[in-house]
C-alpha cells in the first residue's frame, strides 16, 4: 500500500521502517527541519567556549524494551556498544538505596532487596511483602488504584528512596496521583520479566544518532522518503470505494499519525469534515479523547566542570521541593565531555532559571564530597513542558484505530506502558500488525 506517516518521531520512525519492511511504500512527513520529536539532540555550548550535542531530555532505556532494542538492530545499531548496560542501581551519592548485582531474575531483585543500604531489616521486609502480594495478585489491581495507595503497607524509607523514584522516573507522574495498574505492569516486565530485564541501558550517543538519524538511513536504502520542513496540519478525505485520505492533494491508502497527543488532537479535529457523518464523527471523538490528556513537564539541567568525574555514571538523589532533581548523569562517562553533568527533574514545575538554580544548589550539597572543589557551572536547562502524558489511574487514552484508513501510534495511544520509548516503539508495532490484518487495496 501507499502509506503516509505524519511525524519523524521515535514511534513516526519506528513505524515507517516497520512498514517499509513489510512491503508498502512509506512516506513520512515532518514540520521540523530535524527528527526525534522529544527524544532528539540538541546543539549547545560549554562555558569554555566548546560546541557539544545534547539532549532535549536525558533518557534512559532497561533490558525490557524489547522492541526497542530490536528497532535498533533493524536499523544497525549495535546495542552492546551504542548503550551501556548496567545493573539496576537507585544508589544515593551517600551510598543509601537500592543496588542489584548481575544475577539470574528474580534473584537479583531479592538479593538487591536483602541488601540495600540504609534500610532497617523491617523495611525490607515491607517491601517483600508487598512484592508478594503484587506476585500473587498477578501484578493487577484495580484501575483506580494510586501507587501510594497500591504501596500502603511499604515502610516510608523505602517509599522515599525506592518506591517514589521508580514511579516518577516510569510514569513522570508524583506516586500520590500515578497509576498503580501501569506502575504494576512496569515492575513485573522490569523485574521478573527475565534476567537482564531491569539492567539500565544508557545511551553512549546523543538521541538523534542512536535511532532516528539511522533509521532515516535505511529508509533512504530501502526506498522510504523523508519530507522535512513540510508541516501537515489537516487531512482531506477522499471518498471511493475504499476511503482514502490526502495529504496536500496526494491520496494515500493509510495514514499513520504519529506526532505529539496535542498536535494530533488539534490536527484532527480539523480534518474529516468532507467525510461521511460517521467518519467524522469517529475522527472528532478520537481528537476529543486525546485532547483531553493532561500533561507532565520533564526539565533536565545540564553543568559542566572540568575533570568532574562522579562515582557512578548515574546516581540517584534526594528530591524535596527546594532540591527537585531525582537523577543525575555523568554524561562524561557516557560518550560525552568530561565533567558534563545531567541533572533530571521528572514531573517539574517552575520555571527555567529557578529549576535551573534549585538545581546548582542541590548539586552543591548532595554532591559535595564528589564536586571535590570543582567548579560547577551551568550549560543550558531544556523543559519540555509536554514531555509525557499524566499516567493517572483509569486514565482513558485514544485508540490506535481513528477512523477508516487512519490510524495513529505514539507513547500516549491504548497500551500497557507510560509515555517512553518502548511505549511509542511498542505503538508502532501496533499499526504494522493492524495494516497485515487489513485487505489491500493498492495505490489510490
């Protein structure tokens, strides 16, 4: 079929080279002049006067992002050396927290459990008692549930350094008003999905250059085309005996919606009105329920010092609302200049320059012993305001399906996970397996 695919984000690209192999002929559309919708790089400079590429956010990948990590084979990329992987690690610049060695599952995660730091005998036994229940339950609940509500029974200190940061860090959204069925989901597929499965995956390369750039060079062997700088803000729809929808004038098959929620919503709440009354209607309903998504920011502060090297290429950190940063990354040990930090603050509020001096301050004395004298100075803060959708509980997303001959993929449609790369790789599985199970109709 001739497919179009509106957006050169993670899921826009994973989608076309999924369909570019099985057969069809994709076109994938961009309003931007570069790809990676919110996982991309980002041009900065250090305050020595050096050119370096960053990230629009800092993000991380686990051993459970199977799709993901098969999406990087198909177009190249080695995993082994484009990604570091390490144990999971949730360990306080003070040495407090949770640290799991490289054991087959589940044993890693009840030796990590039996040996954590700075937890009395009768935290641990809180939270085994709690992953119990959660195993038993077949790591379901009701969709009402909250984590904090899910998580009553597990002791403060490990809510504080364990509990509080997994969820804020999977689903973006504070635990008192998070998902407990999507945080369950989370920890049984990271956890006891397999050995390996919640190792950390850190990108050794900046976000564009480990999956969009390379995807956009396969799709240029395989025939693909890529339309930068071409915005599309509505589709025209083509009636006949199978329904058709244009972009600027060319009919394709299939569109693959694949931008941002908000841009989707606002988008397609102007298309369909030359359709059918129940096209239209199945198009406005769609847009309606995407619009309806709330958002959570994800801020990400970057500093630089020179010949600054921490412990650990990423520790976790104490988050209070005067100090909000829940990680920070040691970008230096992970491809990048030395001394570069990346300070992650999920869930944010506040502005730029306050996040970013909040930041400083909390670096000034958690980091201390590691800062040495070092000179921290400030290289940029980026704050995607619309980093994820709020995972809340019983939360309604839109479907995959829009309407006939339009679908739609991306981390907030109908799935099992939150707002990451493996939800928008996930998604745009989704759409190839949806489009074999369609009949053919051959170019419009």
């Amino acid at each position: 079929m001739k497919l179009a695919v509106v957006g050169a984000g993670w899921a826009g690209m994973a989608a076309a080279v999924r369909l570019t192999q099985d057969g069809h002929q994709v076109t994938v559309f961009e309003a931007a002049r570069a790809i990676g919708g919110r996982a991309r790089a980002l041009p900065a400079t250090l305050p020595d006067g050096r050119a370096v590429l960053l990230d629009n956010g800092q993000h991380i990948l686990i051993g459970a992002y199977r799709e993901t990590l098969q999406a990087l084979r198909t177009v190249g990329v080695d995993p082994q050396t484009q990604l570091l992987r390490l144990p999971l690690c949730l360990r306080f610049p003070d040495g407090d927290g949770l640290a799991l060695p490289r054991w087959p599952a589940p044993l890693d995660a009840l030796a990590g459990i039996l040996g954590a730091r700075g937890w009395t005998w009768a935290d641990k036994a809180s939270l085994l008692r709690a992953a119990g229940a959660w195993h038993w339950q077949g790591f379901d609940c009701p969709p009402k549930l909250t984590v904090a509500a899910l998580c009553q029974g597990i002791r403060p200190r490990v809510m504080a350094t364990l509990i509080a940061p997994l969820c804020v860090s999977a689903l973006n959204t504070p635990l008192d008003c998070a998902s407990g069925q999507v945080f369950l989901r989370v920890m049984r597929d990271a956890l006891l999905g397999g050995s390996g499965y919640s190792n950390l995956l850190l990108p050794t390369t900046d976000l564009s250059g480990l999956f969009p750039q390379r995807a956009a060079h396969w799709l240029d062997r395989h025939g693909g085309r890529l339309r930068l700088g071409q915005r599309v803000d509505a589709l025209t729809y083509a009636g006949g005996v199978q329904p058709h929808w244009c972009i600027a004038g060319e009919p394709f098959d299939t569109v693959v919606w694949a931008t941002s929620s908000a841009v989707a919503a606002a988008a397609l709440a102007d298309s369909g009105q030359d359709a059918p009354v129940s096209i239209a209607e199945q198009v406005h309903r769609w847009a309606g329920t995407a619009a309806a998504l709330q958002f959570e920011a994800i801020a990400t502060v970057y500093a630089h010092a020179p010949g600054l090297r921490l412990e650990r290429p990423m520790l976790a950190l104490r988050d209070t609302p005067a100090y909000p940063a829940q990680f920070v990354f040691d970008r230096g040990q992970l491809g990048g200049p030395e001394g570069l930090l990346a300070f992650v603050v999920s869930a944010s509020t506040g502005g730029r320059e306050a996040l970013q001096a909040q930041v400083l301050d909390q670096a000034a004395v958690q980091l201390a012993d590691q800062l040495h004298g070092h000179d921290l100075r400030p290289v940029t803060t980026v704050v995607e305001k619309r980093a994820t959708f709020a995972c809340t509980p019983a939360l309604v997303r839109p479907p995959l399906a829009v309407a006939p001959g339009l679908l739609a993929c991306g981390d907030y449609v109908q799935g099992p996970y939150p707002a990451t790369l493996e939800g928008a790789v996930v998604s745009a599985h989704a759409v190839a397996l949806a489009l074999r199970a369609a009949p053919n109709t051959g170019p419009p």
